[in-house]
C-alpha cells in the first residue's frame, strides 16, 4: 500500500506508528485520503496519511504535542522545509498542512477555517477499520467521493471511479 517517497520528496509514512502517536496524545481525527480509499476496499499505493482532525481547542493542543514527538516540520510545493511554528494550536486549526515527520509524511486536512460541525458530520457517517492494534476512524465512502469530487485532481477522479465499482460490487470493507 505504501511506496517509497511522496511527490513533496517526504519518505513514506508508517501509519501505525503516526496512529500510535496520535492515540497516545488522545488526538481525535478521522483518515481521509488514499489509506480511507483502502479501507473502502479499494487498495492503492499511498505514500502519507491523510487526516483530519477535530477543530476543537483541547484537541489542538494534544494535536501540537503529537506533531512535537514526531519532529513534524511544514514542507512546501518545491521539497523546502517551511518555517512554521507547529506548536501553536490556533494555527494548526486553520488550513492544510503537508508535514515530513520521523514517521513519515502527514498531512492535516483542516480546510480555509475551524468548523467542529463539519467534523462532527464527517464523523458521524466514519467506519471503523484496524491498522495493527489500533482501531482507527476512516471517513465514510459518500463523504469521502465528496471530497476526492472537490480536490478534482487525476488521482482522486480514478479514486472516485473505483470506489464506485466497489460500491457496484459490494466490496466496502
């Protein structure tokens, strides 16, 4: 499921290990992105985690100590690393964030501004899937085609067509 490097040049995430960390920190979040696609059924290479995290205060906080025992450091479009200050919880509410950690490559998925609801409803309709010995929330599948219809790039358009035959075929996980 995972390759090698992502195309930011950050090396391949270890999600068990970024999920561990998360959970230790008490972190809520839900996984969106190529490793919700797999646990939809439908396995593809991906190089990163994708989450999004639940825009209350508290949860920022324990989110920005996760981000500190990873090494997290802000990389931008061109492979430099960016000179983010991730410690401080407001911030890492607002907008998205492509992160290389010790772990690998995280993204935080947080749109233009704090919206709990718009969590709140994601989470709502998430399914549950194990990664190891932790049990992780993954968007549910009509939320993510949502999404993957919004990003509107190649890759998503033929996450969206695939997921869709396993939908046909009842394949969801």
């Amino acid at each position: 499921m995972l390759g090698n490097a992502d195309e930011l040049g950050r090396p391949s995430a270890d999600p068990a290990r970024i999920f561990a960390t998360l959970a230790a920190h008490e972190v809520q979040y839900l996984v969106a992105g190529g490793i919700a696609v797999y646990v939809h059924g439908y396995p593809r290479n991906t190089w990163d985690v994708d989450v999004i995290p639940s825009p209350d205060a508290a949860n920022m906080r324990r989110l920005a100590s996760a981000l500190a025992e990873l090494e997290a450091q802000a990389v931008g479009a061109r492979q430099q690393k960016l000179p983010l200050d991730l410690s401080h919880p407001e911030s890492l509410a607002v907008g998205n964030y492509f992160l290389s950690t010790d772990a690998g490559a995280l993204d935080l998925l947080n749109g233009p501004r704090p919206d709990l609801r718009r969590y709140r409803a994601l989470e709502a309709n998430a399914v549950e899937a194990q990664v190891g010995e932790l049990t992780i929330r993954a968007v549910g599948k009509d939320d993510l085609i949502d999404m993957k219809r919004e990003a509107g790039r190649d890759k998503d358009l033929r996450d969206i067509a695939a997921l869709t035959e396993v939908e046909r075929h009842g394949g969801d996980r």
